[in-house]
C-alpha cells in the first residue's frame, strides 16, 4: 500500500502570452494618421490635442505631425490632483 496520499490538481498552471502594452512612438518622433501611440489597460496616460482614444484605450493619431509628451494635474472626484501624462500630436 502507498503511503503518500493522492497529489491533487494544479490549478495555475494557465499561461497566455503577453499583451505587448507599453509606448509605441516616443517624443519628437514622426506620425501618421491612425499610427498607434500607446497601448495601455486603463487610462495611466491622457490623450491630448491631435489623439484620439480608443475602447480598450489604445491612444492613435488623429492627424499626421510629431508626438509629445507633457505632463498635467489632473483633479480627481475627491478633488485630491494626480500627476498624468498626457500625449499630443503637433
């Protein structure tokens, strides 16, 4: 008769690839209309003049131009402030 008890189950063993988040086009770099910015889960970076923002907020280009990078205050439901960035095409 054995005498260790049955091992049971796994349960993380689950892996999925990663969603490749993260700045796609840097400041002062060159973009085209519809180009993706950033790619983002929840809104950790603000789209500015010339962004657009998409449903899974995703920011692209409105236009063609030069990306920047700016940081801003931005006042939250509380009225407590929170440094963000925020991306703009010129």
């Amino acid at each position: 008769m054995s005498h260790v008890k049955a091992g049971g189950t796994a349960k993380n063993v689950h892996d999925s690839p990663g969603q490749r988040l993260g700045v796609k086009l840097y400041g002062g770099q060159k973009v085209k209309t519809g180009q993706v910015i950033v790619r983002q889960v929840g809104m950790t970076k603000r789209s500015g003049e010339g962004t657009f923002i998409s449903k899974n907020f995703t920011i692209h280009a409105a236009r063609d131009g030069v990306v920047s990078f700016t940081k801003k205050k931005v006042k939250s439901f509380t009225g407590k402030s929170h440094p963000r960035v925020e991306v703009s095409v010129k």
